[in-house]
C-alpha cells in the first residue's frame, strides 16, 4: 500500500501546502505555502511583543524627560492598547492555526484517494466544487471573521478589563499604566460595604424593575388586545390606530416629555390633581414614588407592541374552537383560560423572554426619565432608581472606574445568558410541540 497520506500529512505539518504540492495540486499548494509565509512572517514579527504586553500591561511610564535645558513629554507604554494589540495578533494567530490544521486534513483526505487509486482535484475542479458543494461555507465565513474580530474580540476585551485596576485617577492610561489584579474588583464589589450596598441594592431594584416591566408591558397590551378585539367592539381599525400612538412617538421624545409632565412643582399631572383638591406626590423626588413613575410611564409606552402582537395572535385562532367550548357550556373566563391564553403564550413567550432581557438592560427608560435620582446616599456612584446598566454608564463616563463597570458587565451577560438559555429551554414552542 502506497503511503500518501503519511507523507502528506508529515509534508503539510512541516509547511502548509506542501502536502498539497506532494499530492499534486500545484496551484492550491503554491497559494497555500505563501498564505503560510505571510502568516509566518506576521506571527513571529508579533507574537513576541504581543505576549510581552499581555503579561506585562507595559513598563515604561509616560514621563517628562530633560532634553536640553528643556523638559519634554516622552510617551510610555499604553496599557490598553497593549492588550487591544495582543488580542488582534492571538485571534489572528488561532485563525491561522485553523488553517493549518484544515490543511493537514485536506492533504490526508488527498492522500487517502490517491492511495485508492483516486485522481485528485486539479485547481479549476476545486474552485467548482468550492463553488457547488462548499457555496454556504464559503459565505458564512467572511461574517464569521467579522463576529470573531469585532464582537468576540471586544467581549474578550471587556472580560479582561474586570481583572486590571483599570480605574480613574491613579491607573489611567497613557498616564500611568495597569496592572492585573485578579478577582480584586470581584471581591471588593461583592464585600467591601460601599460596594457591596450599591451593588445588592441595585441588582434587586433592576430584577423588580425587569419583571414589573416585563408583566405590566404584556398583560396591559393582552388586555386592550381583547377589549379591541372584542365582537362587541366597533370601529376596531380606529381604536388600534389610537392605542399604537405612544410607541409610534420616538422613544427618547416621550420620556424627556413625560419627565417634565410629572414634575413635582410645575409639571401639569400635579397641576391638575391640585385642581382637583388633592396634593400630588413628589414623583421624580422621591424614592418609592420614581420607581413607580418609571413603571407607568414604561407600561404607557410598551403595551402598544404587545397589544399588536397578541392582536395578531388572536386572529389566528379558529372561531370553532370557541364555538366549540359555547356548546359545551364554557364561561367567558373558561374559553379564555383554555383557548385564548395557551394559544398566545405558545406563540409569544419567546417575545416574552426577549422583552425580560430587554427590560434588564433597559437603559433609554431609565436615563431619560430620571437619570437615576433621585441620589441615594448609602450608594456608591448610583441612586435610588439607578439599574446596572446605567450604574455601568455612571461608572465609566463619569467616574472612570472601568474595572468596576466590566465586572457589572459581566454579570448582567451571565444574568441575561443564564435565565435565556434556561427559559428558552422550558419554552413549549422550542419543543416543536403543538398545541393541545
């Protein structure tokens, strides 16, 4: 028995393309060897100073330096771009290490026909079958380098930043450099009191917040879907087009309007109730009384999605079926706790979900509403309506504490990944089931 594929595999680890070259596929050989030489060259220009800046976060601080009879700046090492840099060269290096290895296997793959007296693609069939056989892959894999570098590579960024003292003012670079510090930010975050308060206190009020938001939004729309839909109801077009008014307003217009509307002195929702003989309370001002102004002004805006989505839901559903449960003697609530609610929840609880991460990170509701006042003194950077989302943007634009704000980050994406990935898991509609 010929012995092609060993010596293809052991000519393909010795350099990309040779196994090809062996197996006589020049062209694909050629292109491949001087694909391994630019990668070659790149690697071993970069890798050196990419691992040193990794490991280190730089040495050499930006400092003034006599020049002369005059003192000048001279620029260090930037911690950050150290690491920006050292990500770019280890994600190219493992892309080039894929290649290599899809080139051992091509070459063994080669080998192995010609050992069975098979004839080898020359270089027009391979570009045919490419094109024939491997058209998705090949399409896929440009938006797969673009993932890698430009989602992949900054969440790997913003994970390692948790574990440097990334922070203003004493560790700012080009300033001063960085250091990694481990689990420090973890455990000061989670202990130390003027963390640790701010963050429970936070982390609480955003899961409240989430999943008020998330059953007002729904159930305040299923409710005017039903009353819309109702065969009783007249002139449906009209009251849809009425009710969907809020959400066609631009998001950031209706919040900043809505902010002033309950200002507590000269906002008109106090004005009125004045008039009416009662004293308004202190809706932005106070603690208890913003949380619950941001869940109404939110329900005011979300329900006209929901509403249209169950809308949608309930015109789908067959009329025999209720025609069905009135012969059977079935009440109003019965039809409705049989029929109508399991056919919308299969049908949306994905949007649910969705509409709970959402909510989680509902950042826009938050900061244009109340910017997170009214201020808490027992908090650490954050007030009393602030959520980890805006807490992180306090952190990062205003104070300069990085590594805190990663830290936050990464828990909202375990949060957010975590009850997905479980929820998504549990939901009926992802079983492939029908409805029952």
């Amino acid at each position: 028995m010929n012995q092609h594929r060993k010596r293809a595999v052991f000519l393909s680890i010795m350099a990309m393309g040779l196994g090809q070259i062996y197996n006589r596929q020049y062209i694909k050989g050629i292109l491949l060897l001087l694909l391994y030489g630019c990668g070659l060259y790149y690697v071993i220009l970069n890798l050196k100073q990419a691992l040193w800046g990794i490991v280190t976060l730089g040495e050499n601080n930006q400092h003034l330096e006599l020049v002369g009879k005059v003192y000048k700046m001279v620029p260090g090492d930037h911690s950050i771009f150290l690491i920006v840099q050292a990500l770019i060269v280890l994600f190219a290096f493992m892309v080039f290490i894929c290649a290599y290895i899809a080139n051992i296997k091509d070459a063994y793959r080669v080998g192995k026909l010609r050992e069975q007296e098979g004839i080898p693609r020359n270089f027009i069939a391979t570009l045919y079958y490419i094109n024939q056989q491997k058209f998705p892959q090949l399409i896929i894999a440009l938006p797969l380098a673009f993932v890698l570098f430009f989602t992949v590579l900054p969440l790997v960024f913003s994970i390692m930043v948790a574990f440097t003292n990334y922070s203003s003012p004493k560790h700012l670079p080009p300033a001063n450099l960085i250091d990694w510090i481990g689990f420090e930010a973890f455990k000061e975050l989670f202990t130390l009191s003027k963390w640790a308060r701010t963050f429970y206190g936070v982390f609480t009020w955003n899961i409240i917040w989430a999943v008020l938001a998330t059953i007002s939004t729904f159930f305040g729309g299923f409710g005017v879907a039903l009353m819309v839909q109702h065969s009783r109801t007249r002139f449906k077009s009209f009251w849809r087009t009425i009710y969907i008014l809020p959400f066609a307003i631009p998001s950031f217009v209706s919040f900043l309007i809505m902010r002033n509307m309950f200002n507590s002195q000269f906002g008109p929702v106090n004005q009125y109730l004045k008039w009416l003989g009662i004293q308004g309370p202190a809706w932005l001002s106070d603690p208890t009384w913003a949380k619950v102004t941001v869940l109404l002004v939110n329900l005011w805006h979300g329900y006209p999605i929901s509403m249209l989505l169950i809308i949608g839901i309930l015109t789908t559903i067959p009329k025999e079926l209720y025609q069905a449960a009135e012969v059977d003697g079935a009440s109003a609530f019965q039809k409705f706790n049989m029929i109508t609610f399991p056919s919308v929840m299969f049908s949306l609880s994905p949007i649910l979900i969705g509409m709970f991460a959402g909510n989680v990170n509902s950042f826009s509701t938050i900061f244009l509403l109340t910017n997170g006042n009214p201020a808490n003194s027992e908090y650490q950077f954050a007030g009393s309506t602030d959520i980890l989302i805006t807490w992180l943007y306090n952190l990062t634009m205003n104070q300069g504490n990085y590594n805190f704000a990663s830290v936050i980050g990464i828990i909202i994406f375990v949060i957010l990944a975590s009850l997905s990935i479980w929820n998504f898991r549990r939901t009926r509609s992802f079983r492939e089931e029908d409805v029952n």
